[in-house]
C-alpha cells in the first residue's frame, strides 16, 4: 500500500478466525501469549509452551490458531488496527489542539492497558511473515498520517509552531509509544496522561500555555 494520501488500510480480517471459535478464548491465548513473548521472547516460545501457559492441551490451541506466527499476528493487529477507531476524535469538535490533545489521552490510557501486547508488536514485528508485517506497517503508517494531518492544520492556523508536521507527527508517535518499555502496572495513569499531554502538546509541537 501507497504511504501517499489518507487512505485506510483495508480490512484483512483475523487470522484463522470463524463463529466456531469462541472470541473470549481466542483473547485469553492471546493475552497469555503475549505475555509468554514478552518474558521468554517470541523465538524462544513454541506452540507446546504456549498450550501449557494457557491451560489447554496442544491439540485445543491449533484449534484457534494454526501457529505462534498468526498469534503474533493477532497480537500486532490488537494494538493496529483495533485503535485505528480512536482517530475518530480527529474528526469531531474542537481546534487542532484539543482534537490531538483528546488522542493523545485515548492513546496514552490505550497503552498502559495493553502494555505488554504493544511491547511485543514492537519488539517482534520482524517475526512476522512479509504480508502480515505489511499490513501492520500500513495501519501504523495511516495513523501517523492523520496525526500528521491534525499537527499540519494547527500549524497553519497558528497552534503548533513546527517545521515538519510529518517529522513532529513520528515524534509525536514516539515519545507516546515509548512509555511501553517502561511503564508497569501501577503507574498513576492520570499522571502519565497529564504528563505526555504537556510533553507532546507543549513541548513538541509548542501550542501556547493559554490554548484550550
């Protein structure tokens, strides 16, 4: 896919997923897996390892997913596509400030309650097959060009002070997405929003104090 212009990654589905294969399991191995990837790494986990971890037998688990690549495949979509309904926001009321103002905290509290997932998506997104990587590369490429879009309009109208809107929009990104490398489970998450709001708001993008 084109990284030109604004539109959406199309839709390439669940891996391996039907109505026979209850959602609620189907989320628990993948949560126990991500979880397995981030203490164990991916190349160190088999399917064998992955069954235990869960509580099933080997035979159940490729019942759900035919290998460790499509469970990281679904790991990597969760925190993709699934937060591509976040830039909703982006359309609704308000100026550029507040519109990326309200991402960033849907984002930040996204993060914190998936942390482990969004750790693994980064680190092992090398693991994944070609075309599966593609698709995850274009849902994070299309959500940095609405961010992009977002800083650009506020730009102009006199907001943001930045050179580069798609260079801000990747700094933007990365500080936010950084917090996952560190962040742990009792973190104040209202800190952390009010914290990376006036890093990337005021610092990076350099909105006025006084703006709403």
């Amino acid at each position: 896919m084109s990284d030109v212009g604004d539109v959406t990654p199309l839709d390439p589905g669940r891996p391996g997923e039907t109505p026979a294969r209850p959602r609620l399991r189907r989320d628990e191995i993948v949560a126990t897996a991500a979880a397995y990837f981030a203490d164990h790494g991916y190349s160190n986990a088999g399917m064998r390892d992955i069954a235990e971890a869960v509580g099933i037998k080997g035979a159940s688990l490729y019942n759900h997913f035919h290998s460790k690549e499509e469970i990281l495949y679904e790991i990597a979509l969760q925190m993709t596509r699934d937060p591509q309904v976040h830039l909703q926001v982006l359309d609704g009321e308000g100026t550029p400030v507040q519109r990326l103002t309200a991402l960033v905290e849907i984002h930040i509290r996204h993060l914190a309650a998936h942390r482990v997932e969004h750790l693994v998506s980064l680190r092992e997104l090398s693991a994944l097959l070609p075309e599966h990587r593609a698709i995850v590369t274009d849902y994070r490429k299309y959500y940095q060009r609405r961010v992009r879009d977002v800083i650009a309009a506020g730009a102009r109208a006199g907001q943001f002070e930045v050179r580069d809107a798609a260079q801000a929009a990747i700094a933007v990104l990365d500080v936010m997405n950084g917090i996952s490398w560190w962040l742990r489970d009792n973190h104040d998450v209202d800190h952390l929003v009010a914290d990376y709001t006036d890093f990337t708001i005021r610092g990076i993008l350099h909105a006025p104090q006084d703006d709403p």
